[in-house]
C-alpha cells in the first residue's frame, strides 16, 4: 500500500501524459517570473475593493497626507485605506436626478448603462476639499467634495450646495475619453463640449481669468482628438512661462491622402493666454501641436509605428522644468499587433516646438516646412518678461494672431529618447493599457522601474538597464495576473511611500506591492539572478534593499546580476531539493522540473551507481517541463539531476533518483519493497477508456485494495493469483 500510495502522488506520469518534445530553454522575451491570482492570494500578495451594483473604477487619486485613495466609479465617490483598501471603506452615492436619467432615456440612451453618473474627472482642490465630475446621464455635473483638514477628521460629504454645470469639464457620454489637470484654482480640460460628441475642445474653465477654448469646427487645430493626459510644466523660474501640455491621438490632417489615419500628439498652450483682441477672442493664441512618433527603424530605413497613445506617465525629476515623459504605445493595425513604451524628454519636445511649422502649399497641397518670415513674437511663445516685453497675449500683433491661427502644427515630430521603443511586445496575446514609473535607489544606480497594465488585467515589472555607454537592456522581472476575472487595466496609481501599486478596472480596485523579495529564495544567487532593484542579499535572506542602510553583508548587483562575484563569499548555499520515483519497467515516465525563473535554461545530468560519472542526458526529451523517458528500462534507474543556466550562472535545483521497478512475472534483480500487488492493479488501469487522469486512476487502484482487503477480513478467501518472485 505504501508503494501505491507514492505511485499515486508521484511526479512521474506514466504513460497517462503526452507531452510534445521539444528544446528546453526559455526566452528573455518571458517574465522572469509569473505569478497568478491565486498565488498572489497564497503569498497575502494582493487586497481587492469591489462595490455591488457599481463598476468602471477610473478615476483613482492617491492622498499620502490623509493616508486614503479616492476613487470614482458610476454613480458613487470613494474613500479608501491605503493601507488596506478592503477596510474602512467611506463611500458617496451620487447619482444622477431622475429627470436627467429620464430626458437621457428619451433620447434613446440606454436607461442602465448610459443613463447614470460615471465619475471622470477626480482632483484635489485645496486641503479640505477635492473637485469631482460626472458624466450624469448625458448632463455634465461637477461637485466639491469636502474631504476634512486633518486626517481623524473622517469627513466626506458634498454640499449640494456646491454642485455645479460640468460642460467643458467632464464629457456627456461614458464612452469619451477625457484628460484634465487642475493648476491653482483653474481647470484645463480636454473634451467633447456638446451632446453628440462633435464639439472637441481644450478648455480653461474656473479661476478667474476668463474662460479659453480652442478654434471650434477647424480640422487644422483638432481633428476627432482622444484625449489622453494633460500636465502642467514649468518653463523657467518665471511662472508667466508656465505651460499645460495636452497628450492625445487624432485623424492626421497630414495623411488625408492615405485615407484615415491616426497620429498621437502633444499640444501646447500657455496659462496665461488671456485670448487676442481682434482675432481669436476667448480662443488659445499659443496652442502648437507635434506628432509624438514612437516606431522601430528597419533595416532599410522604413519605420513600424506604434501609432495609437494609450497612456502617459510624467516621471518628476530633481528638475522640475524637465520631467521625463513615459507613455504606452499600441498599433491601429489589423494585420501587425503589438505595444511599446516609448520615453520622452523635455528638451526634445521643446526642440521640436522651436522648428519649423508645417505649411500647406504647391498644386498639390502638400505639407511643407514654412520657409517665409515667422512674425515676432514667435507663435507659441508665453507672453513674458523673460522672452519678450508682451504683457499679455491681447497685445500680440495681428500678423502674429493670424500665423498662429492658420499654423497650429509643428513640421517636425517628437521622436523617443534613444530613436526607439524603450520596451516592446509583439504578437502576444494582450496590449498595453496603463503606465506608471517608480524611481528606485540601487547599489549600482538608480532605476526606472515600469509598471505596465493590459487588457487581460495582468501588470508587467519591467526595468531598464544600462548595456555599454549608447544601449540598455530591458529586463522583464515579474508578470502579475492581479484581476482574477482577466478585466483590462484602466487606471493606475502608486505609492513610493507605501511601496504600493493600485489598479483599477471596469470590475474593481486592486491593491499589490511593488515587490516580493522573500519569493526569490534563500540563497544569495537567487536573490542576485533576480534583478530587481527593490531588494538585496543581507547574508540570510533576499529582503528589502534601503539605501540608507549600513548592514555589512548587504549586497546587490541589478547591472550585471552575476553571482559568481556577488555571492562568492557567501556559505549559505541554495538547498537542493531531493525526491525518490518509481517507473514500471518499459513505461514512459516524466521527471518534472520547475526553475522559479522562467528565463532560465533547463539542463539534465545523470548518474546509474555512486562510482560512476556523472554525464548530461542527451537522448532523452526535454521539454519546458521536465525530462521525459519514454521506455523507462532498468539502465535508466539512478540519480538525475535538473541544473537551471541563467545569466552564464548555473545551479542544481532538484535531484530525481528514479527506480525501475519489474513487470509482474518477470525476475527481479533486486528484491522490490512491500505490497507487491499495487504497480499490477495500476497497469490493468492505465489503458482504461474511462479513466483520464492520475487521480482517477489512483483512487480505482484503492478501490480494489480496499475491496481485497475486505474480502478477507470477512472470512471469504481472496481469489489467488500467481505469486511473483519477491512475494
């Protein structure tokens, strides 16, 4: 029984698995490591917020000072623990008043899903209150929300006094996308003005200067926007060069003769652009736009373009005139489909609106660099002491007014720092939806750690490395399955402080950790191989790395990540996990073998006797998997051995010593241990039509021990078989 028993519960398969042949190994292509939703659960990984009759988790605000995550959501306001955000929850019910809901029915929307109030805009307004926006039924609302001035205060309420008209600060449908930044007391929105989505505009509302849109109805200044993000940016110290700069995707006007094609852009505008006098009044006189371009150059120098923005991530420097500008990437392609994250720099976004501007002229209206005199003060240029002696944009000369209105795009595009993608998938399963960017201290430097969203609710832990003096590498650390229901990644947030990630989706809100260095293991290699810059080697475990830290045996190495000179000195060395299988002479037999690290390359060495050599396993099949033997014969029996090669560094993980042991009949050559019945009841099984699997195989062979058993115990003789050698 005791045999049968390590039969059933054995990694060795016999002659119940098909598994293909083909090459171990494993590409760099794959994260590091994988971790599903329930091993995050397992490992107390990962919290989950979810709200009943509710969803479209979109807007996310972090508020480290209070210690709490603001979340809007259809119909409701959320206040969240960011410490735990499954407790201690506070929430708003703010829906929309019946006859919006009914007016909105009438019009033919969807009572259900058009017809409520989808929060979209969420910011901070001063420290007691914070300013949110709502779609409400096709009847754009907007609301202070009073949030308290100390953190016990708990407060969290609007004053339905202080509810106000949300058009152009939030759009009328659900389905529009919309970017928005509040600076000061002012509001500049991105969005659809109007009620059938034709109207949009980049707004400036609230404050107290006046209220400032772009040119309505010309293709030249907006053609079809999605509108992404928008930032604000200083210039110089002065803050009359502030800027607000406007990330979207559109129809390219410039491409009009290869049918509709879609270009992602960057927009610029000054903050205190009051409008011209004569020309352009209540209208931006500073709005200029460039292609952002993030593509791979070919080898005979045409271009793939991820053309299609998703998202924007503004990485904030010690500069703070030149943050850097992390965004995602995805194809408009029916036939080539992948994703990228392409960085940008200040000084090459300030270049490109420094060129020449993009003129149309010739018999075939072509799109040309303007060679004619450009009027001063240039287009573009923020009304200033530092630049000029304008006062105010109304003092621009009308020759200015009018360039600036016919010229509004740049000829030259935005290209990535490095000329390509800093990261890029292609032909996966999935894209890119959301970015965010943490900044971390290492031993050898500081690294830009990206935390990717997708469309299958996975995130992706990508770092950066330097490669030489002119390349990096990108290392794809962990692939997180955090939203069990596989719901594209909507919005993001993190917290450096907390060292926490927050995840939203159409489902819920996620709350995962940036790192997990106790699952590298307890050697000094595996915590070396991994590669992250949140942890470290402190001579017992893999733990969390703290810059400010003085601990002796503190050691990491993200560039190179080479435990030959990093783990040299250390004595605790990785455990090799030991197991003992049984094979049925002439069956086939799997030998299992799991590395942590799916980037590691899986190598087989096998030794018959203690005396001899040990040799590498050639003939055999190797799969991702583990070892296949085909016809296990008793020359296969002995000790095998599974060695993981990562990073020109290899380790034994696991030692199989695999016995064979002799059909029924046959004459052992050594005697076989207790309960010689169980591998003969077992091979009557194997081929069963009915029975699939190990388990079920497993419990049938009980079965008939059990009944055997009971048999004789009852006084009824058991029918006799042939005894074996060895009974």
């Amino acid at each position: 029984m005791t045999m049968m028993m390590m039969m059933c519960s054995s990694l060795v398969l016999l002659g119940l698995i098909g598994v293909s042949a083909s090459s171990s190994g494993s590409s760099s292509s794959s994260p590091r490591m994988k971790l599903s939703y329930k091993d995050l659960q397992q490992f107390n990984g990962i919290k989950w917020f979810d709200l009943e009759h509710s969803c479209c988790f979109g807007a996310l605000l972090l508020d480290e000072e209070r210690g709490r995550l603001f979340v809007g959501a259809r119909n409701f306001l959320l206040s969240l623990s960011l410490d735990n955000i499954s407790k201690q929850e506070q929430k708003i019910y703010w829906p929309a008043p019946v006859d919006w809901r009914e007016e909105c029915n009438w019009a033919g929307k969807d009572i259900n899903t058009d017809c409520v109030n989808y929060v979209k805009v969420l910011h901070h307004y001063n420290r007691t209150h914070l300013y949110a926006c709502g779609t409400g039924a096709f009847h754009p609302t907007c609301a202070y929300v009073e949030v308290g001035q100390k953190i016990e205060d708990h407060v969290f309420k609007i004053d339905p006094s202080m509810v106000e008209d949300g058009k152009g600060k939030s759009p009328y449908d659900p389905r529009h996308t919309s970017a928005s930044v509040l600076i000061g007391d002012e509001l500049y929105a991105g969005v659809a003005t109007d009620l059938m989505g034709r109207d949009f505009t980049i707004f400036r509302s609230m404050g107290r200067r006046l209220s400032i849109r772009t040119e309505q109805h010309d293709s030249r200044w907006l053609n079809e926007p999605k509108f992404i993000a928008a930032v604000g940016v200083p210039e110089s110290e002065n803050p009359d060069d502030d800027k607000v700069f406007f990330f979207f995707r559109e129809t390219a006007v410039e491409a009009q003769g290869f049918g509709k094609v879609t270009y992602s852009r960057i927009g610029q505008l000054c903050r205190n652009d009051m409008g011209g006098q004569r020309s352009l009044v209540n209208k931006w006189t500073t709005f200029l736009k460039a292609r952002l371009v993030c593509s791979v150059p070919g080898n005979d120098g045409t271009e793939t373009h991820f053309d299609e923005l998703r998202d924007v991530f503004l990485l904030q420097t010690r500069d703070r005139k030149n943050p850097l500008i992390y965004t995602v990437f995805t194809t408009s392609s029916s036939v080539f489909q992948g994703s990228a994250v392409c960085l940008y720099t200040m000084n090459d976004i300030r270049r490109a609106f420094l060129g020449p501007f993009a003129h149309k002229e010739g018999p075939n209206y072509q799109w040309v660099p303007f060679q004619g005199k450009v009027p001063y003060p240039r287009p573009g240029m923020c009304p200033s002491k530092t630049f000029g002696s304008f006062e105010s944009t109304k003092g621009f000369p009308d020759n200015v007014i009018q360039f600036a209105r016919h010229h509004p795009l740049m000829f030259n595009p935005v290209t990535p720092l490095g000329g390509r993608p800093l990261f890029l998938r292609t032909g996966i399963p999935y894209t890119f939806t959301q970015i965010t960017v943490d900044r971390v201290n290492a031993a050898d430097g500081h690294y830009d750690v990206m935390f990717i969203g997708t469309d299958i609710g996975s995130v992706l832990k990508v770092i950066s490395v330097p490669k030489g003096s002119w390349s990096n590498t990108e290392l794809l650390l962990e692939e997180l399955q955090v939203f069990k229901d596989s719901s594209s990644i909507i919005s993001m947030q993190i917290s450096s402080k907390r060292q926490t990630l927050f995840v939203g989706s159409q489902t819920g809100v996620v709350q995962v950790p940036l790192h997990r260095c106790s699952m590298y293991g307890k050697a000094c290699a595996e915590c070396c191989l991994a590669r992250d810059p949140y942890c470290a080697w402190d001579g017992h475990t893999c733990t969390r790395y703290l810059p400010n830290t003085k601990r002796r045996f503190r050691r990491q190495d993200v560039r190179n990540g080479d435990p030959n000179a990093l783990c040299s000195g250390d004595h605790q060395k990785q455990r090799v996990l030991e197991k003992r299988l049984y094979a049925v002479d002439g069956s086939s037999s799997f030998l299992e073998c799991n590395p942590k690290s799916l980037q590691a390359q899986i190598t087989w060495t096998y030794q018959r006797h203690p005396e001899n050599s040990r040799e590498e396993v050639r003939e055999r099949s190797e799969t991702e998997r583990g070892l296949l033997l085909r016809r296990a014969v008793r020359r296969d029996g002995g000790v095998y051995q599974c060695h993981a090669m990562e990073h020109g560094f290899t380790q034994t993980i696991l030692a199989i010593t695999l016995e064979i042991l002799p059909l029924a009949g046959s004459a052992p050559s050594a005697p076989i241990p207790r309960s010689p019945l169980w591998y003969r009841d077992f091979m009557q099984l194997v081929d069963h039509p009915n029975l699939n699997t190990v388990d079920q195989i497993c419990e049938q062979v009980w079965s008939l021990r059990k009944g055997r058993n009971r048999r004789t115990h009852d006084g009824r003789p058991a029918s006799r078989v042939p005894r074996s050698a060895g009974e």
